[in-house]
C-alpha cells in the first residue's frame, strides 16, 4: 500500500538541490583515467595581452617620430630654413597635449620573422601630422603639412584624414587650426602615374570647412612654406590666416607651371606669391616675422573666439579699471580739421591695456580692424585711418571691414567703431577700382549682420559711408566728441557745390575779390551753423561726451551687452532665428 504521507518540503528541497548538483559536476576522475590534453595551435602561441600588436604600432609611431637626416625631403626642408612638421607640433601646442589621430597611417615594408608573426623595417608617414591638442588651454583640432615628403601632395592617407579632422571640428565643436606647408592634399601628376588612370579633380572636404565657417568654429591657418593650389584654397578659407614673412608664399600654381602658361620666366617663390603680395591684397590677413610669430598670433587670435557660434566669447581676467580716466583723449584731435593725428593711439589708450590685435594692417590701409577687449571683454574694432587718403575708404577697404563685420557677427563679438570718414574715396583711381561697387557691399555686410555695435564720432561723418557706419542699428547707440564735424558733404567743396551760380555770378560782375569775400562770408557762416552743440540742441546726436570719459561710456555698453544681450543672441542663433554667414 502506497505511502499516501507527504514527504517534508526540505527534504524534497535538498533532493532537488543534489539532483542538480550531480549534474553541474563532473564525477572526480579516477586515479588510471589519462587527462585529455588540448593541442596548442598556432594562434594559441601568439601573446594574450596583445603585446606583438601593440609593439609594432610603438615601432612605427617611433619611426614617423623620428626625422631621418639622411632623408632627401627632411634635408630640403631644414636647408630652407624650416621647422619639421613635428617641430611645429611641439612649438605650436602647450607641452604635453599633442594627442595624434592616424599616428601609424602612412606606407610600411614588413619583414616576416616567424609563422604568423612580422615587425615594420620601414615607414613612410602620410604626409600630414594631425591630432588633438591645447592652445592656451584650449582644446583644438589640427593639422600640418609634411612638405618633405612629396611636398604634401596627395599621399596615402592624407585625403581621409583630413575629411575625418573636418568632419570632427564640426560634430565636437572644436575650434580647428592649419599649418600649411604645400599642396596639402592637392593633385600631382605622379599621382596618375601611380594609380593608373586620371581623375576629375573633387574637393569634398570643402562641404566640411564652409560649415565650419557658418557655424562659428574658429578656422585660423598659417602659411609656413610655399601654399600650393589645395594648399593656398584651404588657408585663405578661414576666418584668419597669417603668412611667416621669412619662408611663406602663396599661389594657384609653382613657377614651372606659370612660365608655361603666361610665359613668366625666372620668377620666385617671394615674386609670384610672397608676403609683399599676399599680405598687401588682402589674401592673406597678417603677416608674421617666423613661424614662432604665426603661432603666436594664431595663440591672440583664438584668445578672442568662443568655441563655437553657439557661445559668447571668454572673458579673462584684467587689471586696467573699467572707469579709467583718458585725459589724453581732450588733445589727440587738432583744432585745425585738415591736420592728421595717429588713430591706432585712441584705440590702445581707450581698450584694455596691451589688449588691441589688429588685422590687415598692411591692406585696405584706409581703414583699422582687429579685436580687443574692454573689461576683460572681447570686443571688435572699427577705425579709420586719417593718414591714409584722410580716411576715406577706397575699394580695398571696404573689402576688409565687410570681411571683418562678418567675422564678428559669426563669433557674437559687439562692435565699438571711432568715426572720422569724409565719405568714400574719390577720384579716377577710385573709380577705377569699384569703389562704389565694394562700399555698396559695405553698407550690405553692415545691415545684413546683427551683432551689437557702438559709434564715437570723433571727428567727420559725411556722405553715404558716414550714414550707414553710424545708422546700421536701429535704435543706434551713438555718442560724438567736442571735435564732431558733419554733414553731406565737408564744407571744402560743399560751399562750391551749394553755391555755385551765386559765387559764379560774383566773379562776373565784380572779379575775384568779390568772390572771395562771399566765400569767406559763407564759410563762417557755415562754420558757426556747423558748432556739434546745435546738432545736440536738435537732438541730431544723442550726446556729446568728454573724450576722456569714452572708456567707462564703452565699458558700461560693452558689460550690460555681455550681460543680457549676448545670451539672448545666442538662444535666437540655435534657435534658428538668427543664421549668420561667414562665407
């Protein structure tokens, strides 16, 4: 008879726990039972840490590391008095930051020294170092060309490298800096040769660089070697470039190239495209003693950028007193309008101290620009040169504060301009050379960007120029020295203009002397209409200000810009509200 008792629940727990037991277990193997052993394979024999791998990537990268002074390009390079690429790497970024990508791209020989086992006996980096590194404490991206070894033309990995540092300036939002020392990347006939078939040129990477550019990621090049066709296009497609005045050049195409094309012959590296050439057209920005100078700037330039479109600009710390007094400012302006005085002095005596980087000095020298701060606040600078055609901008200038408006509408960095313009330039030469045509394209880049501007009128105003610089915003912040003069036109050919019948008629009937009188007559007249008070009586300038208090006048703006502005600005930007372009 079955036992119909039930069987107590840990004892049926423990059964179950043995019954799985036994299964998980292998039964002990008896004393006489021979061990399977597992055959070793080939594979099985190589390292488990990897190590076999890793040391040829330590060998090759300690090959492209190392210059070899035998070597016919390294020879060239340093016979021509230029830094290695990886010299310019250790000099360009703070020590100890340089972190390559594509460190072991490039041509390796391998020699086989056991079954499935080979080390490198020979490497050719491609010719473009590239990386990650710090720039003032700054992270940023970059490349440099290697011009010894096929003077940087198109080469093994070099094309994918560069779109792959393009493409990761842009999804990091990293600011991104060029060195460039020969073609860059660009075609050479070998190159046909080698692959065995010719191709239709592409500059894919462009697609990348023009959306770096419009979305605010600091492009700054330097030009250290001879710019060559892709070369020259990628530096001068920046948002600042800098050329070293000692071995820099810059064309379309080499010497061998031009004389059989346009049949000059025995030109130069300097004659075709030097510094001379390139930093006085406005191609290049600056220009620089060396190359330790190029970095230097590319250093000041970055200083003033944010990372990216979608921030301010960094504040840094400063000394000089927001209210500081500038008595200076009272004299620096001569009673007598037709005298010149140095413009670039207001403008360092105004700005924080040792603060003002200016761009283009040596082209569209009838205008100043650059960068500065105000309060440890990056701020633009707009100025024009009364030394030069007694300021009036000429075609060249428009062309460099077009390009510099945009420059800081990309970065969200404010304007403070000091005007003193008798118009745009004129004249034959002035004609010639479009100048309507490019102050048009002025007054477009004024009115088409958005960043917050200042006006001082420290002494003319007059003509179309003088109307958009200071009407360019509406409401427009606007404040004007004692030694304001404005109007139309400047009275010097404004009275003759005028009064042309009534002074013709003069001369007729009575000669010169009565002419003349009339004139003088008309020109005190004027003079007294023209006192800045009235213009300020009519409200026809919102203030006139001691010249000595214009640094705490810009420092207050400047601060309450950064302060509300500028924050609202860049939420309207990711927004898409706001779509500035650079290009």
């Amino acid at each position: 008879m079955a036992d119909n008792n039930p069987k107590d629940p840990s004892a049926k727990a423990t059964d179950r726990l043995n019954q799985i037991s036994s299964h998980i277990t292998p039964p002990p193997a008896s004393a006489n039972t021979p061990r399977r052993r597992r055959r070793k394979s080939d594979k099985d024999a190589l390292p488990a840490d990897y190590s076999d791998i890793l040391g040829q990537i330590s060998t090759i990268q300690k090959m492209g590391a190392t210059p070899d002074p035998n070597n016919r390009g390294y020879v060239r390079q340093k016979q021509a008095g230029k830094l290695w690429v990886r010299e310019r790497v250790e000099q360009l970024l703070d020590p100890g930051t340089f972190v390559e990508v594509g460190s072991v791209a490039g041509t390796v020989k391998w020699r086989k020294i056991a079954e499935m086992r080979e080390e490198p006996v020979e490497y050719t980096p491609s010719n473009n170092v590239q990386g990650f590194g710090k720039l003032g404490g700054r992270t940023i991206l970059f490349t440099a060309d290697d011009f010894s070894i096929r003077a940087g033309h198109a080469d093994g990995a070099i094309h994918a490298k560069t779109k792959k540092m393009e493409q990761l300036a842009i999804s990091l939002k990293i600011p991104m800096i060029k060195l460039v020392d020969g073609s860059s990347g660009g075609g050479s006939v070998t190159t046909i040769r080698k692959e065995g078939w010719s191709y239709i040129p592409a500059v894919d990477t462009f697609h990348q660089v023009f959306e770096q550019l419009n979305q605010g990621i600091p492009n700054l090049g330097a030009v250290v070697g001879p710019a060559i066709g892709l070369g020259a296009a990628r530096v001068v497609s920046c948002h600042f470039s800098v050329m070293a005045g000692d071995i820099g050049s810059l064309f379309n195409a080499g010497p061998n190239v031009v004389a059989g094309a346009t049949f000059e012959e025995g030109l130069s590296l300097t004659d075709l495209g030097g510094p001379a050439m390139h930093c006085t057209n406005g191609t290049i920005d600056n220009l620089a003693a060396d190359e330790a100078e190029c970095f230097e700037q590319l250093r000041t330039v970055l200083s003033y950028l944010p990372n990216h479109g979608l921030d301010v600009p960094p504040k840094v710390p400063v000394d000089d007193p927001i209210d500081r007094v500038c008595p200076d400012m009272r004299t620096i302006i001569p009673r007598k309008k037709e005298r010149m005085y140095d413009a670039r002095k207001i403008i360092t005596s105004i700005v924080d101290e040792g603060s003002f980087f200016e761009i283009g000095s040596l082209w569209g020298t009838t205008a100043i620009c650059g960068l500065a701060r105000l309060g440890g606040q990056p701020v633009g600078i707009i100025s024009l040169n009364c030394e030069v055609n007694a300021g009036a901008i000429d075609a060249l200038g428009s062309q460099k504060l077009a390009r510099h408006l945009k420059l800081l509408d990309m970065f969200n960095i404010p304007l403070v301009q000091f005007i003193d313009i008798p118009g745009y330039a004129i004249g034959t030469v002035a004609e010639r050379s479009a100048t309507m045509r490019h102050g048009i394209t002025l007054a477009g880049a004024y009115y088409a960007t958005t960043m917050p501007v200042f006006s001082i009128v420290t002494r003319r105003c007059f003509g179309v120029a003088g109307g958009v610089m200071v009407g360019c915003r509406e409401p427009r912040m606007c404040v004007a020295w004692p030694s304001g003069d404005w109007g139309s036109l400047p009275l010097a050919g404004g009275i003759e203009v005028g009064h042309a019948f009534e002074l013709k008629e003069l001369q007729k009937k009575g000669g010169p002397e009565a002419r003349e009188k009339r004139y003088k007559e008309l020109e005190e007249e004027y003079k007294r209409l023209m006192n800045p008070v009235r213009t300020a009586n009519a409200f026809g300038v919102e203030e006139i200000i001691d010249p000595a208090d214009t640094r705490r006048v810009l420092a207050t703006w400047v601060g309450h810009v950064y302060e509300v502005l500028l924050p609202q600005r860049v939420l309207e930007r990711a927004s898409g509200k706001l779509q500035p372009r650079f290009t």
